[in-house]
C-alpha cells in the first residue's frame, strides 16, 4: 500500500508516515523538508508527480484567526487547499483519499469556540466529500480531538494541556480560572496515526471521530497528572476570573462514528513523564 502523505512535517503527518511506512513506500509533499514542494495555497500547477499511489492523506492544514486575512488564507488553505490535494490524488490514480479534519468541524456558530479554523474544516470536508464522490474515490474522513504527543511537539495548540503537565512535573498547583470544572478530550498522536494506518489497510471509508468515549474535567485530568508523576500538587480554583468555556459535546457535534484509541488519558501522561525521563 504506496501512500503520499501532504503536510508531513506537522505532529501528526510524522507519525503517520511512520505508521505507513509498515505498509509501503510513502512519499511526502509539502512547504518544506518534503519529497514533493506544495503549497495548498496555490492551486496551480499540480506538482508532477510520476508515479501512482493507493491512497493519499491530507494533513496540512491552516489555524486560522481573527482577521479578515486569516480567513482568507484559512479558506485557501483548508478548503480550496483540500481540492488541490483530491486534484493530487486522482492524477497519481488513487483509489483512497484520507482527510485528517477536527472534531472542531463539528462546531457550529454560536458555540463558544466556532472559529475561522471550524469553519472552514468543516467546509473542507463537505469540499472533499463532493469532490471524490463526483470522481469515484473512497474518502474517509478523521476528527481527532485534542491531539498531544509525548515530546511536548503539540504544546502550541494544547496549551491547557501541557499547562497541566508542567505543573504535574514540577509539583506546582494547577489553578482553572473560573469556578466551573468543563470537560475536555485529548487523543494521543499514535492513535491518529494508528487509525489511518488500519482505515487505509482496509479502505474503509467514512467519517471517524479518534477520541476518548468519555471527556473528563479539566480538575480530573489535572489529577491523573498529579498521581502519574508523583510529585505533589493539587487542583484550586480562582472564582475571581472567568470560567473556561465548556466545549460542544463530542458524540452531538461530530455526528459520527466514534474509534476510541488504545492509549487513555493516564497512559499518556505516562509515556509523557518516561520520555522526560529518558531525556533528562
């Protein structure tokens, strides 16, 4: 199983191509450090690529923001990025296209956290749906919740989280702001990965929600941090500023299959305080 995977170089396109490497050859395409240079914001030329692939997986993708320039580039990226990708896959003849989305796709507006990023993830999606289906190839579709990873690579867009370990390390309490305790969900980079690499083996198509059954407190998760690295500390409370905003209910927003991984939210923070370990 021969697989292009565009967006390598992020958390997440490295490992998958670590996991794909087990099935086949990989050849990688992005902005950078990549077999093949891409930029999705450009949507052409078509790189040329002579040689045909099983499938190809898309996880480039753009954050978005406030501004009217980062909606525009997060269109040109997500959206019109992902038809770049399918117009990628069809001219190297494969049959699967894999598109590595966000449970935030299943956002919607007036939700606390709806942004440019759910937006066009969402957009990105319906795009690539209509797209394969018109051209007869299999599409499926992966919306990881929180991905983290245990050398700390995932720190910028799961600040929270992390805040969490370095407290946990250090035996320095952990303070939420607010006086409400909301759920959170965060999925392990391996078990993404995983994931695509089975759907792929099996050309199994569909829309697949990679999170844990059941999202925890924020305090919950503060704690299981705490007792795995044992070095003292305790959850507290400060009232005095705004509470965090509960996140959309996982099963409700995404509409869609739920693949519970194999890796639970202690066992990451496990493998999370052995690589520390290993490396200190």
């Amino acid at each position: 199983m021969d697989s292009l995977v565009i967006g390598s170089t992020s958390v997440i396109g490295n490992a998958i191509v670590d996991d794909l490497a087990a099935l086949g050859s990989v050849l990688t395409a992005g902005r950078r450090d990549a077999d093949v240079q891409l930029d999705l914001s450009v949507t052409d030329p078509l790189p040329v690529i002579d040689r045909q692939f099983d499938a190809v997986v898309l996880v480039a993708a753009d954050f978005g923001g406030p501004t009217d320039e980062d909606l525009i580039r997060a269109t040109q990226v997500n959206v019109l990025g992902s038809i770049t990708a399918a117009r990628i896959a069809v001219s190297v003849q494969a049959k699967h296209f894999v598109l590595i989305s966000s449970i935030a796709a299943g956002y919607q507006p007036g939700d606390d956290y709806f942004s440019a990023y759910s937006l066009t993830k969402s957009q990105s999606e319906q795009a690539i749906s209509f797209y394969c289906a018109e051209r007869g190839m299999d599409v499926s579709i992966i919306r990881p919740s929180g991905v983290f990873d245990s050398e700390g690579r995932c720190r910028t867009h799961q600040r929270l989280f992390y805040g969490i370990v370095d407290c946990a390390r250090t035996g320095t309490d952990f303070t939420i702001a607010g006086s409400a305790d909301p759920l959170r969900n965060y999925v392990h980079v391996s078990d993404v990965a995983g994931l695509v690499a089975g759907l792929i083996s099996r050309t199994e198509v569909g829309t697949f929600v990679c999170a844990q059954r059941e999202s925890l407190p924020i305090s919950a998760i503060a704690e299981t941090a705490f007792a795995v690295f044992g070095n003292g500390g305790r959850v507290r409370f400060d009232a005095s500023k705004p509470d965090i905003a509960e996140l959309p209910p996982i099963a409700e927003s995404a509409g869609s299959t739920i693949w519970a991984p194999s890796i639970s939210i202690e066992d990451g923070l496990r493998r999370i305080r052995e690589y520390e370990e290993r490396t200190a």
